[in-house]
C-alpha cells in the first residue's frame, strides 16, 4: 500500500512543509508558545541548560546513543551480512541507516544557510538579535558578526531520523509501534531544546516534515527496483 501511494504522501508531505512555514511565518505562534518557557521576572528559561541529568538524557546522552545507534547497524551491515536476519531486514536496516546519515547533515546544512535567530537570541528574550522571519533580511542598521545557526532544530533531527525505522519491519502494529517510539524520542529531543530557549516550535516541526519527507524519499530510491 505504501508502496503504491509513495509519490501521494511524498507530495502531502511536501504540502504540509510549505503550509507549516507559511503559517509561522504569518503568525506569532513561535513567540506565543515560547512566552510559556520565558520567566520575565528572572530574564531566565524555564529550565536550565546547565543541568546535568536532563543535559544528559535529552541531549549528550541520547546523541551518543543515536550514533551508537547507527555505527551498529553499520556493522552488522558489513560484518554479519550472511546472517538470516540480516538478511531478512537488510533493505530497512540500509533505509535507517541512510537516514541516521542523510537528515541530520540536510538540517545541518540548512541551519547553516539560513541565518535564524534561536529564542534565546533576540532581542525580545533578552539576546541582541531581532526577531526576523526566514524569508527577511536583517535591517541595514543591524551588523552581524557571524551567521548564526537556529534554523531547523538540528538536535532533534537525530531522534526524527528515528520514522525510518517504519519500513524496517512489515507488519501494520510494528510500525504504528516504531512510528510512536520515533516521534517520542523526536519530540523529547525537541522539548528539551525549547524549554531551554534553543529552539522555536516551528524549529522543530519543521524538522520532523523534513525528516519524514526525506525518509520517504530514501524508501522511494533504495526500493525503485521493487516498485517496478
């Protein structure tokens, strides 16, 4: 079935990327969400980027794990290939390892281009950048050191790269199942970012289209033989 509506959901996909940006671009929605993270009396975020446990679990520690993650399947791709199983989930052992690989560095090389302020950053947080839409220039009278990097949520898109894992197994609850667990591991990545000023909501919204749009895209080039 997946198979048959590829191209459909690879465009749907496409669709609700450009009505995201466009509806954050057009509204306040970041600034109102983030206000909740915001206190105003103490100038400071809701919770604190300095501690260590949840810097752990939501940042160091679960990245660590991603790449471990991914440097396992690598070998066990190489190393045990003639293995039943292996063999069995090759096709979306090679799906999630190109994804661990091709999202995070896309969103990286996005953040690089874009040029986006985080929360943290503007001037309405308490930062020195104005607050700009992805589509605007800075003002002329605003001198900019060095291009700055909020744009998408890079972090999370390690835990988002995580949707591949739907077309590593075949049954219908296994994949709700892998689905439920990728958007939990995503959006605990992303949470955190917020909470500590890193990132807008859109940021991380964002980043989760782009990586199901690019898993969709990996399924669609690494299976063309089999849709044929």
């Amino acid at each position: 079935m997946m198979q048959k509506n590829l191209t459909k959901y690879i465009l749907i996909t496409i669709i609700c990327l450009i009505f995201t940006i466009a509806l954050f671009e057009l509204t306040s929605i970041d600034i109102l969400v983030q206000d909740y993270f915001f206190n105003l009396n103490t100038n400071s975020w809701i919770w604190d980027s300095n501690e260590p446990i949840s810097k752990f679990l939501f940042y160091d520690g679960i990245k660590k794990l991603l790449i471990l993650f991914a440097f396992l399947i690598l070998c066990s791709l190489i190393f045990f290939r003639k293995k039943e199983i292996i063999k069995t989930y090759k096709k979306g052992l090679i799906i999630v390892l190109l994804s661990a690989i091709i999202i995070p560095v896309t969103v990286g090389l996005l953040k690089a281009t874009t040029n986006m302020p985080c929360p943290k950053n503007i001037e309405y947080f308490g930062g020195k950048y104005p607050d700009i839409n992805l589509f605007d220039s800075y003002p002329a009278e605003y001198v900019q050191k060095k291009k700055i990097k909020c744009w998408p949520a890079g972090h999370a898109s390690g835990g988002f790269a995580l949707l591949s894992l739907f077309f590593l197994f075949k049954k219908r609850i296994n994949q709700i199942y892998a689905l439920i667990f990728a958007l939990s591991v995503g959006w605990s990545m992303g949470t955190y970012k917020m909470l500590i000023g890193d990132h807008f909501l859109s940021h991380t919204i964002i980043t989760m289209l782009i990586a199901w749009l690019l898993v969709l895209i990996i399924y669609k080039v690494t299976t063309a033989k089999d849709i044929r």
